[in-house]
C-alpha cells in the first residue's frame, strides 16, 4: 500500500517487517512456561472442588453410605490443592530463571484466588454440609471469612511492597493447606472454626513468613510430597493411616504457628546486632 505524506507528496511503501509485526500476536497474549504452570494450577483448584461436590457433597445429598468413596475424594481434592502449590512454587522459580509474560502476575492471582482461596472456602462450607457435629450456616461464614482473607491477601500482595525475602501474612498456599488440614483433623466444631477463622487473620495480618527460596523451598516441597504420601494411605485405609494423617495435619498447624515465630525472632536479632555495630561506630 503506498502512503502520500500530505506536506511533501511523496509516496513511500511501508516494509514488510512492519506489515509481520502488526500481524503478529501481541505480546501480552503470548504465554510464556511459567503461564502454562500458572494454569496448570487454576486447574488443579477447579478439579479440587470438582471431586469435593462428586464425591462428597452429592453422596451426602443422595443418602449414599459409601464412606470409602468420600475419604477418597476428600483425599484426592486436597492431593489436587497440593498439586496446585506445586505449580504456584515452581512457576515463581520458572520466572525467575527465564521469563514471564506481562499478565503472568495476574494470572499467578487469579490461579491462587481459585486454588487457595475458592477451593478451600468450598471445602469449609461441605465439611459444614455432611459433618454430624456441625452447623451448616456457621460454617458458610467460616468459607467465605477464608475466600476474603485469601481476596485481600492476593490484593495486597499486589500493591504493597515488603523487604525481599519474606511475605507479609501468611502465604495463600500454605493458608489453604493449613485450613484443610484443620477439617481433617476432625475437632470439635467450635474448635475447628475457631482455628480456620484464626488462620484466616494470619493470612492478612502482618506477621512475617520468609519466601520459599533455596533450601526451604526444597523442604516445602518435600513436605508437599510427604502430605500426599500420607493422604494416599488415609484414602486406602492403610494400617495407622488415619493417625499418620493426623499426625501430618498437626504438624501442618505447628508449622503455621511457629515459622513467624522464627522470622520475628530472626528479626529482632538483626535489630539488636545493628543497634550494637551503631554504637560501636560513635565510640571514638
């Protein structure tokens, strides 16, 4: 196509590479690997509470007693949020190392928002629907008191800037992993919510949680494949597998508890060697 420039009248033709570029995909809808494991993420989340309905609350509705197969889909929606921290773990390290897309941070939201915020909220709400001992309304405030913390936890991480390293508040993944492991340790119903709706507030409080980076990074995925283990044997009725699931989500609730416990600790030290290595320079 020939373009006549209205001051001088002289035509030009534009060159092919400018012709490709504008046919070519924008940028922001090119999806980098980190992307695609951010997807796979929000996958797992659905799934979760696709295997919670069909397996859990449906038999519940329908007056079926098949108990295995509920244990079975209870187990395999929290393996699924497992998987989904996974995905969140490895696609912040892909990143990292390579690159990401311009909408790859708020895909990465909108997965947790699903995977950590949606999936566990569900959870809550059908353990408040089939347990003998609870009350299905109490319950729903419990669900959706986890789906705002998680929505502010994920809005704030986005416009609020920390010191490089840690989280402020509790990190969605390990908040969701936390609140199931709360319902299957199978508590007293005043107990069980009072424990979600405290871990709730340490998901938007300001309490220090270090970044899964190096060797911790390692240990959480570790953990990750070790809680799968343990819920694999829970799901097939191994011998022991309901006290080592029990086991696995007491240890689950401790971690919660005292990892801050280390970070504040580790920062008050900091604190103190600075305030020593300033009077040290004012000395003469």
């Amino acid at each position: 196509m020939t373009v006549i420039d209205p001051e001088t009248q002289a035509g030009w033709v534009p060159e092919a590479d400018e012709v490709d570029d504008e046919e070519e995909m924008p940028l922001s809808l090119r999806l980098s690997i980190a992307d695609t494991l951010t997807l796979g993420n929000a996958t797992c989340g659905f799934m979760a509470v696709y295997f919670t309905t069909t397996g859990i609350l449906i038999p519940h509705l329908t007056g079926s007693q098949e108990s295995g197969m509920a244990r079975h889909s209870a187990a395999t929606a929290v393996i699924l949020m497992l998987c989904a921290a996974v995905f969140d773990l490895f696609d912040g390290l892909v990143a990292r190392k390579l690159r990401s897309s311009p909408m790859g941070a708020e895909l990465d939201n909108l997965s947790d928002l699903i995977s950590f915020g949606l999936a566990p909220a569900y959870f809550v709400l059908v353990y408040g629907m089939v347990a003998d001992d609870a009350h299905q309304r109490v319950a729903a405030v419990g669900a959706i008191v986890v789906l705002l913390a998680v929505v502010l936890r994920l809005a704030r991480f986005s416009c609020v800037t920390v010191k490089d390293g840690t989280f402020q508040g509790m990190p969605s993944p390990f908040g969701a992993l936390t609140v199931v492991s709360i319902v299957l340790l199978e508590l007293p119903f005043v107990a069980t919510l009072m424990a979600i709706i405290g871990t709730a507030w340490l998901m938007v409080s300001r309490v220090e949680y270090p970044k899964p980076r190096g060797r911790l990074a390692g240990a959480m995925l570790a953990w990750i494949v070790l809680s799968m283990g343990l819920l694999a044997a829970w799901a097939f009725d191994a011998p022991s597998g309901q006290l080592l699931l029990q086991t696995g989500c007491a240890l689950q609730l401790v971690m919660g508890a005292v990892i801050p416990l280390f970070a504040t600790a580790r920062r008050v030290n900091n604190f103190r060697d600075n305030r020593r290595e300033a009077r040290a320079a004012q000395l003469p």
